[in-house]
C-alpha cells in the first residue's frame, strides 16, 4: 500500500527497553508545523530525545491518537491505550475505519478503539467479561497483540509482513517468554519490529512505554 508520506528511518542497535534512545531519519517530507511536536510540547510530554523523531512521524502520519489519561510518552502504555495506539495504525494503513465489536462486549470499558481491537482479533479479555483497560502491559503482551495486528493488517493486504522467525538462542532469558508470546515474539525479533534489552536478553516481563510502543507500531507501519 502506498504510504501518505515517503519515510526512510535509520534505526541503530536496539538496547533499551525496546531499543537504544538513538533513532535518525535519513530522509523526511517537510511536515506543516501543526504536524510536529514544539519543544515546549516535547518537555512537558516527556518524549525522550531518542524517540523524538519517530514520535513527530508518526503524528504527521495521524498515528497518534489522543489516548485516555493523557500519559507522559514515558509512562507505561496500559491495554486500553495500546487499543488506541494500534487501532490508529490500522486504520492509517488501511484508509478505512475498523468495524467494532457489540458494546456490551466488556462490562468495564466501551472505547470505541478497544472494540475494534477486540473485534479484529487484536485483543482479548482478560475472563470474566472484563477487558482491564487500565493494566499495564509488558513486552510479551505488547508483541503478541502487534503480531495479531500484522496478521490482521497482512490479511487485508494480501501480503506478509512477518515471514521472518528470529532467532530466540541468542537470549538467556527466553525461558521467561510464556508459551503463548513465544511465537509472537520469535516474528517480531525475526522481521525487525522488537529488539533485545541487550544482546543477550529480551525482557519479556519487562513494562513498555508509550513511546516504545509507538516505535514498534510504527515498524509494522512502515512494512505495510
């Protein structure tokens, strides 16, 4: 699918959270300034220097959605704001709105964004009816809802986005991914989406921030 903007990132080895705070674009269509984030506003959103210039194209790109509670770009991402992190990017790709499950589908959220998730197979209640809106994710959840969304999105465009497996070995800790991220995180390693804490470990259980997650939707974006 063409994209609305030609964007080429320069992304280093990764060594944070979700990858090290060093991120360049080598080449950028000129955004209006109502599409950039002002310094003023990149102080008092807490967007860490290396996550500016991912951040910024994402917005122009309408990638960023006005997430309940307002959280600083380094706060944790909790499951009703990754709802409309991913919902945002789906919807971009596509140029189309998602279709919504039932709004009696959860007994404590009706976000209209958790209900397309829900409804595209992107994400799941956690029993009982209940969705837990406000629970933060860690990287295990985060990449096994991205790798649904790549599915979803490589269904509709008839391609695969993920046809890479990474190579898990290289982590000592990969004995913390549950059973049920395993795969979800070998596809995101393997086709560049997620990266290692370090290069020996993968941090499974490890919270996201906002900002990372922007960084991995945008990847499946930028696949797409």
């Amino acid at each position: 699918m063409k994209k609305k903007l030609s964007i080429l990132l320069s992304l280093a080895f990764v060594v944070g959270i979700c990858c090290v705070p060093a991120m360049a674009i080598k080449s950028v269509t000129q955004y209006e300034p109502e599409d950039i984030l002002s310094e003023e506003q990149i102080q008092r959103e807490q967007v860490s220097g290396w996550a500016k210039d991912v951040v910024n194209t994402a917005k122009a790109l309408g990638m960023i959605p006005a997430f309940t509670d307002n959280p600083a770009f380094t706060g944790t991402i909790t499951r009703e704001q990754f709802a409309e992190l991913v919902v945002k990017m789906v919807e971009t790709v596509l140029g189309e709105e998602m279709e919504a499950a039932s709004p009696d589908t959860f007994s404590d959220t009706t976000n209209p964004a958790v209900l397309k998730a829900c409804q595209a197979g992107i994400i799941a209640g956690v029993g009982d009816g209940k969705f837990a809106p406000k629970l933060s994710t860690n990287r295990e959840q985060i990449a096994t809802m991205i790798d649904r969304a790549a599915q979803y999105l490589s269904a509709k465009l008839g391609e695969n986005l993920t046809p890479n497996v990474g190579n898990m070995e290289v982590f000592s800790d990969r004995g913390d991914i549950s059973i049920w991220a395993a795969a979800s995180m070998a596809a995101l390693v393997g086709n560049g989406i997620m990266s290692g804490t370090s290069a020996t470990t993968i941090s499974p259980k490890d919270t996201c921030t906002v900002e990372q997650s922007i960084l991995m939707v945008y990847r499946v974006y930028e696949k797409a």
